[in-house]
C-alpha cells in the first residue's frame, strides 16, 4: 500500500466508489450515501471513542447508559418541549429533577391534606386560601361559577356559613322562619296572617272581592246628599238616558256625540265648529237649496269626490285629483305619487310631471326659457345655439359655470358614445368615436363592457399635443404626459414633452427610456451604444458581446477572463485547437498546457491539484510518475472503508483481488507490502503504537505485530 504523505483539495468534490465517500462541491460530507443532505450525512452505525461536543443536536432515539449532570454542559439538561415518561412506571425509572419544580406544570399549586387517613372515608382539606370550581379567582372560602358580590352567576359560601346565590334557587321544603326582608314576588300564598277590609269588605287573600255596582250587579249605597255640588262642578257619566224634552242652555261636549235623526238649526242661526266635523263613510255633505254640491266619500271604490252639476271637480280614489270641464271630460290630473297631467282639446296631454322634472309633449313655443332643473323633450331640438348657463353661447353647444362644469352621457345598458366627425349616419367611414361600455366578440379587449375606447375610423392618426412651453416658462417645470392608475396614486409612466424621454415606473427619466423595475422584450433586441446593467442580467437565449463586465450565469457559449471575483460552473468542457491543448487553470495561467491545474488561496506548491493528458492526478506535487495514477507524496486520505481490484469491498480493506486482471509489467504482482523498519531498534521507536499494529523487521526478517504490551512475531 502506498504511503502518501499530501493534502487532497478537490474544488468539486470527492466521490470514493459509489456510497463509500461522497464529498460535495458545497462541502456536504457524506459516508455510505451519495446524496448527503447535512454537512456530515453518515448512513450507518458510527462508534466515537472520543468527546463530542455539538451546539445543537436533533436525535431521533438516545439511549444514555450513564448520565452525570455536572459533565453536561451547563450542569443541565435544557428540553425546549415534550414529554419526559418513565416507561418502566417502577422504583428503577426514577426520574430525579434538581431544583425547586416552580416551572414544572401540572402540579397543584395549593396544599391538600387527607384528614382521614387510615378510615373508612377520605376527605381532602385546603388549609388556607380559597377553593374555585369553574373559575380561576374565587372570592369565597368556597365558590362555583363567577363572583356573586360582583353581581355575576354564581354561588359562594364563606367560612362563617353564609351563602349568596345570584341564579335560581329550587327546593321541596324551606324549614325555618324567614327572617329579613324578601325582594320579588312568589308564585303561591295560602293567607295573609292579618287580614284586611276593602270597602268593608273582609280581605285576607284567599278569595277576590266583589262590591256591588263595581264589578257585579247592584245598588252602591251611600249616605248623605249632593248639597257639596256648588260652582261648576264637573260630572262624568258613563251613560244619560233623558226621556222628555231637555233644555239646556249650552252644551259643551269633548268627546264624540252620535245623532241618530237628523239636527236641524233655527233659520238665521249659526254653527261653529272649534275643531272637527266628522262624516262617517257615503254620508254626504250637502250644499244649496237643490244640493247643486255634495261632498262625501265613497266607501265602495274608496273615493273622495267634491261633485257638482256641472262635473268641474271630482277627488278620486284618494290618490287622485281630477278637474273635469263641463261635459265630464279630465283637464287636469293630480297624483298622490306620480306627479301631475295637464290635459287639453278633449283630454290630449301635453305636460306632465316626472320623478326628475317635466315632459312636454309635442312643441314648447316660448320666448324664453330659464331652468334650474331638469328640462326634458320627447321631440327634437333644433337651435342654431345652445348655451347652458350661458345667455350668449359663443360656439353651438356651450356650457358655463361658475365652479366644475360637466357633459355627461350616460347609458343604462349598452354603450354610451360621443360620435365626432363628417359623416351623418352610423357607417363609420369618415368619424371618429370615444365610447364606453361596449362589449362585442369582435373586440377582445371590451368584451367586459368596462372599457373606454379611443377609435379612428378613417385612416387618420389620433394625436396628443401639449403646447411646447418650458420649465421656465410655465415657471415650475415643462409639461408631461402621465399615465396613473387611480387619481391619487404614484405614476405608472412619464413621457416628458421637452426632449422625449419615456419614464415607467419613474416620475422624472433620466434617459430616453428609463424603466423602474422588470422589462420584458420577446422579440430582438439591438442597442446601437454601450449597455450598462446595475443589476444582474437573465439571458435565457444567446448573448452576442464583444466585452462584458459582469457576473454571468447560466450558459455561456465564447471565452471568460475574469480576472476578479468568484465564478461557477456546472460544467467545463475544453478541446484542443491546432494540436494544442486548452486547458483549464484555477489561479494559474496554466502554461503547462495540462488539462486542469489548480493552485489554493496560498499559491503554494501543496496546493496544487493537476491532471496530465494521460489521467494523472497530482496532489500537492510538480512531479507525475508514468506507473502511478494519483501522486500525492505529501497528503493523507481517509476513507471509510478501501478496495484494491475491486469496486465493491466488503471489508473496511479488501484486498483479496488485488493485481489479480494486472498485465504487462504489473502482472502477478498481486501481494503486499507491510511497512518496514530497518532494525529492532527502529521498531522499539515507533511512536504512538496501540494493539494491531503491523511492521516488517528487516535485520531480523520478522512480520510482527504489537499486542497491545510486546511485539510478537508471525512465524
């Protein structure tokens, strides 16, 4: 076995068979897998004779045979959650804790005695404090539910036997006298103890009272006489009978008189009436000698109607006034909800009130008009010009006001559109359009009846100008274009009007095209001067650059010189030009022409990692042997198990195969050479040597090995 005394320093990792070894580019450690997840990833048993120390360790399962709490870090053991169990529940599961318990939960936090030990019966008993069932602060020395001093349901008991209880109280048999006063009703009483009179009238509970002329048939006898009744006095009778003829000089009635015949008044006398005069249902009042006007309401169609010979006013229906000519035919109608019709020339209408307004059937002729409201026509209106809010319109349509002003058109289904240009009809050949809500298949983008649309339908362009004037001019700064989206929201897009610079994302562009954030470009894209990227660059297709300054990742398809800074590769792949071989060189130029040459951060010769044209990988060396395919004179290598004519060892050092398929000078050479010293005394001053260890004498020709006290001899 070769005795290799290098440092290894593979910069994409080490790989010993397939899962003996697996060391990662990223420095992941992996041993018995090829897949290591953690910085050391071992799959398998793994014996350490030694202290391990770890700041942090998540085990699955842990048995500890012998735990001593002052060789733990800290003096203790620190469990972030779960549970600690005794599974043998016996005297040999002991857990002891050290300490005083406060923090440990689930232990009753008052002290409990047993009273009776040892009897029959057991009681426990709380030696002071309070006791809480259903409540976590009780006020009582013993307390179910909520606090009943503070008005909440709940029972309390104090130590000296007294009991408040806020809710309902059910019991068979109260015994014992009450004493104190009782607040509420009760449901039953059998008698007062000291009974009462009510109008001579014995009354102790147990039956109610009748008094005659009350409440049962009979004569209240009183005694005495009216003789008190002086001045005005004031008399309310339920019922007067008077059988004869009354006279009474003044009557004065509050409440409702019903006559059941007629009343009539002397000829020159008057009637007056304070308040109201009520007419029952179909009874008519009647006015003049032939009772040319009645009025009265019609309880069979629910109708008022003030009616005379001659049919002029008539109140229908109660939600209906209509005024009729002489020969019965409606002039006006006036509508408890629905406005009002004037009628003319046998009932034709002509105006009529709405919700919002008048409407005005058929021509309005008049020299002037001054509205406040709405104004509404069913016909055409034709004027050369229309000014609102204006006398003296200076175009066709002007409006006019003294705050905001606003044209509105506005459709309640459907599109509502402003139509400008020379063509009168809808074939759109010569026009122009601004509409909203349109919603067609033909147009993709307003099929959601939510857009507004800017259309041309000639062959003209749609242009916006701002008029050419300076920052100093307007006196703060020159006018844009601005793209917003809502009215008090950062811009989405700047376009200056002075030099064309285009912003997105950015309020003032600093350059022709300034945008604020991603930008995606599907098609080519060419850029007549230098291009400069703050950030990282994301090419997905092919980068055609003469220089470029930059970190670059993903495939690069040309050659790097990076003379700065730390590149990564997934793969690097050379070739050869002109018989002569490129290869790759980490910290060197490598003017040796070998395929790969690294040199670590120091430089040093120990190292350096090549690999010759042949496959020779030199570790820590300047010199390749043509016998030997890994030269490490200077390193050390530790490998978890070592196999020698064989990719599968099934040993921690399997050498039965070995040199076993060798040809050519290397043929039957399959055997070992064990270490050698010179002499005895050479072997006597090895250094370190426990039990196992193995060396070949050679002034004695003796393979022996130390058993942990002398060599002995393997004869």
């Amino acid at each position: 076995m070769a005795n290799i005394k290098k440092s290894f320093n593979f910069r994409s990792g080490v790989q010993v068979d397939d899962d003996n070894l697996k060391v990662t580019p990223t420095g992941l450690v992996g041993i018995g897998t090829t897949v290591p997840i953690e910085a050391l990833d071992v799959r398998g048993n793994a014996v350490i004779s030694g202290v391990t120390s770890s700041v942090f360790g998540e085990v699955g399962f842990l048995t500890v045979t012998t735990l001593e709490p002052t060789q733990i870090v800290g003096a203790g053991v620190s469990i972030a959650s779960g549970i600690i169990t005794n599974p043998s529940m016996d005297a040999t599961g002991i857990v002891t804790y050290f300490g005083d318990g406060r923090f440990l939960q689930g232990l009753p936090t008052s002290q409990w005695e047993d009273t009776n030990a040892g009897f029959a019966v057991s009681s426990i008993y709380n030696t002071g404090g309070t006791v809480g069932i259903a409540t976590t602060n009780p006020q009582f020395t013993f307390q179910v539910g909520n606090n009943p001093n503070a008005g909440e349901i709940g029972v309390g008991i104090a130590s000296d036997g007294h009991i408040k209880i806020t809710g309902v109280v059910t019991a068979t048999t109260f015994v014992g006298a009450l004493t104190g006063n009782v607040t509420g009703n009760t449901d039953t009483a059998t008698a007062l103890q000291n009974a009462r009179t009510i109008g001579g009238v014995s009354f102790d509970g147990t039956a109610n009272i009748d008094l005659a002329g009350v409440n049962i048939a009979g004569n209240q006898n009183t005694t005495g006489t009216a003789a008190g009744l002086s001045g005005t006095p004031n008399i309310n009778l339920t019922d007067l009978d008077v059988d004869g003829h009354t006279n009474l000089d003044n009557i004065s009635v509050a409440g409702v008189t019903t006559f059941s015949d007629d009343v009539f008044t002397g000829v020159g006398a008057t009637v007056g009436i304070g308040s109201t005069v009520f007419f029952g249902d179909d009874v008519k009042a009647k006015f003049g000698d032939d009772e040319d006007l009645e009025i009265y309401h019609d309880s069979n169609v629910d109708q008022a109607t003030i009616k005379s010979d001659l049919k002029a006013i008539s109140i229908m229906s109660g939600i209906l006034v209509e005024i009729e000519d002489e020969v019965g035919v409606n002039i006006a109608q006036f509508k408890k909800s629905g406005g009002c019709i004037l009628n003319h020339d046998g009932g034709s209408k002509k105006i009529e009130t709405t919700e919002v307004g008048a409407t005005i059937t058929n021509e309005l002729s008049t020299t002037n008009i001054v509205a406040s409201g709405v104004v509404t026509a069913t016909t055409k209106l034709n004027s050369a010009l229309l000014g609102v809010g204006t006398n003296d319109p200076s175009h066709a349509i002007q409006v006019r006001k003294s705050s905001d002003a606003e044209i509105q058109i506005t459709s309640d289904a459907g599109k509502a559109s402003l139509t400008i240009g020379h063509e009168v009809g809808t074939n759109d050949n010569d026009n122009s359009e601004i509409r909203y809500g349109f919603s067609s298949p033909g147009a993709p983008y307003s099929q959601d009846g939510k857009s507004l649309d800017f259309i041309n339908y000639n062959g003209g362009n749609i242009n916006y100008h701002l008029k050419n004037i300076t920052a100093a001019q307007y006196g703060a700064k020159a006018t844009d274009f601005h793209w917003h989206r809502g009215i008090n929201n950062a811009r989405l897009m700047t376009l200056t009007g002075i030099g064309g610079s285009l912003g997105i994302g950015v309020t003032i562009p600093t350059k022709k095209l300034h945008v604020a954030g991603d930008a995606f470009i599907s098609g080519e894209s060419t850029f007549g001067d230098d291009a400069t990227f703050n950030q990282a660059l994301t090419v997905n297709g092919t980068l055609n650059a003469t220089t470029i300054s930059a970190n670059i990742t993903g495939t690069l398809n040309g050659n790097v010189n990076a003379t700065s800074g730390i590149s990564t590769f997934n793969k690097v792949k050379t070739t050869s030009s002109n018989n002569n071989f490129n290869g790759i060189g980490i910290k060197t130029d490598n003017n040796s022409n070998l395929p790969f040459e690294f040199y670590g951060p120091s430089g040093s010769l120990s190292t350096r990692i090549i690999i010759s044209n042949d496959g020779v990988i030199g570790l820590g060396t300047d010199i390749l042997h043509d016998t030997i395919d890994i030269v490490a004179d200077t390193k050390k290598a530790t490998f978890a198990a070592v196999g020698v004519g064989t990719t599968t060892p099934t040993a921690a050092v399997d050498m039965r195969y070995a040199g076993q398929n060798e040809t050519g000078a290397s043929a039957n050479r399959n055997y070992m050479y064990p270490p050698q010293v010179a002499t005895v005394s050479d072997r006597n001053g090895l250094a370190g040597v426990t039990a196992g260890a193995v060396v070949y004498v050679m002034d004695i020709n003796k393979l022996q090995v130390f058993n942990g006290s002398s060599w002995q001899s393997c004869n």
